[in-house]
C-alpha cells in the first residue's frame, strides 16, 4: 500500500468485521438482570455508558449492581477503580448485593461467614481493583492498569467512579477539552479490545422540580462538559425519591437505538434487608 493511503479503508478492508456484525457475531446484546429495565438498556460490546445523578442518589451502588449482575449473569469480570471508599469497603458492598443480606454486625440479618467465604470466592475472579497509594491516577495510568487486566485476567470492562477522582493531568488545557481527550482515549481502547467502559460522574448543578426535590434534567449537567452527553454511547440519570421509598432509573441517550436500547425509565427500590435494588413493576 501507498504510504500515502495510509489510514484510508474501503469495504474490502473491513469486510470480517462487517460480517461479524451481520451474523450477529459481535454487537451481542446481554440483559441487565433488572428485568424492567432490559426493554431499555442492551449492553453491548463494545461501549461507554456514564451514570450520573442526584447526590445521594445511589448510583454507584446501582452502577456496582448492574456489573455484578452482568458478572453472575453471564461470567463477565471488571477492573475497577473506586477511591471514595476503601478496597475493603468496596468489596464488602458487592459481598452485600452477591449474598442480598447484610454485612455489617449491627444488622440482625446479617450474611453468615460461610455467605461471606462462597462471595470472597466469586468476587476474587471476576473483580480486580485498582488503588495508586499517595495519589490519584491519571486516565493513563488506569487504563493501563485496565489492559494488564485484560491481558492477565482476560476481563469484559472497566468501571470508574466517580471521574472527579481521575487526576486530570491536564497542563494548560482547559477541563471540557481534558474530558473530551479522556473519553476518546477509554473508546479507542473500548473499540480496540472490545471492552465496556461504565463511569459515575457527578452534575455541575441541580434545580429542584416542583415537588421540592433535586434533580438532573440531562446529561448535559454532567460536572465539567457537554461532551459527557456528546460522546457516551449510553447515559444513564439516577434520581432518589426519599418521600416515596424508590429511585428513578432514566436512560438519558442512547446512541445506537434498539441495538443499545432505547430512551425511558423505570422505578427501583432499594432493599435495606437485602442491601439491594428490587424492580418496581
């Protein structure tokens, strides 16, 4: 090939890959585990899918719940960087979701030590937890960090909660050009490895609706950019109503409608002796 025609591609070129989407080889869709929020979210191969929400919402725990379903599910297994709590901490919260009881001592249904051993187990081989001691990582760092994971481990996809906690590293560039260059590398590496990429970032600003209570009216009040909305492949708005006991799940953008999912919500409630969110039918 003509050094001048570098980077240029006809059908010819792709034609596996097209293929492979015809024959439904990859693009496969796997269900969420929330049985009314399948109809709405399809994850798909590979894909960028941002959860925001109220503060206090629940969206990392729902965020962390969605995973381990994907895990339980179908054998799916995350590298993960979570620094707002520790490694312990982490792990006790999806030992939590795995048994759907308790871990703490002050509950009196709490998860037995035979429940905690057989979860151990299962979250050692499907979760793989990133921590850099003394300081935050840069999108760099993470993501190779992530690809060892991939190669070592052979995982389905990274989960990073919240963005505020990635070091920008950013020198002079301003931050909505910061997350517009982060977002595109963790793509490029989506695309190239056929990864899932889920992030929790958290809105600018909030306004209170006419019940009083806050909200996020879109992606677009995502911290820092309109980029987060620009560039997911799917975007997800958490949203807890404290006066009726439940969480509003919004599928917020969909780039890819019907094979991704499509636009609406659902109700969940979250299960205080299970230490869980229920579908609200």
């Amino acid at each position: 090939m003509s050094k001048n025609l570098e980077g240029i591609y006809t059908c010819r070129d792709v034609y596996k890959d097209i293929k492979n989407l015809y024959d439904g080889k990859t693009q496969k869709q796997y269900d969420t585990g929330f049985m009314n929020l399948d109809p709405y979210l399809k994850i798909v191969k590979p894909s960028f899918l941002l959860a925001t929400g109220t503060p206090n919402s629940g969206k990392s725990s729902f965020i962390m719940q969605l995973c381990l379903n994907l895990s339980v599910k179908h054998n799916f297994s995350w590298c993960v960087y979570s620094p707002e709590s520790s490694l312990s901490r982490n792990i006790a919260r999806l030992v939590e979701k795995y048994c759907e009881a308790p871990f703490d001592s002050m509950f009196e249904n709490r998860l037995s030590e035979e429940q905690l051993n057989k979860a151990l187990g299962f979250i050692n081989d499907h979760f793989y937890f990133l921590d850099k001691k003394d300081d935050s990582p840069d999108i760099k760092w993470i993501l190779e960090k992530a690809e060892i994971c991939r190669q070592e481990f052979g995982i389905d996809g990274l989960i990073t909660d919240p963005y505020n906690e990635i070091n920008p590293a950013r020198a002079n560039i301003r931050e909505d050009e910061h997350i517009s260059i982060l977002i595109s590398d963790i793509k490029r590496w989506n695309r190239q490895h056929n990864m899932i990429t889920m992030m929790v970032a958290h809105p600018t600003k909030q306004t209170r609706n006419a019940d009083g209570q806050f909200v996020v009216n879109s992606l677009y009040d995502c911290s820092g950019s309109s980029h987060w909305n620009n560039k997911c492949d799917q975007g997800i708005i958490v949203t807890r109503d404290y006066e009726n006991e439940s969480t509003d799940i919004r599928i917020a953008k969909i780039r890819e409608l019907d094979v991704q999912g499509k636009i609406g919500q659902i109700t969940v409630a979250w299960s205080n002796s299970k230490r869980i969110f229920e579908p609200v039918i």
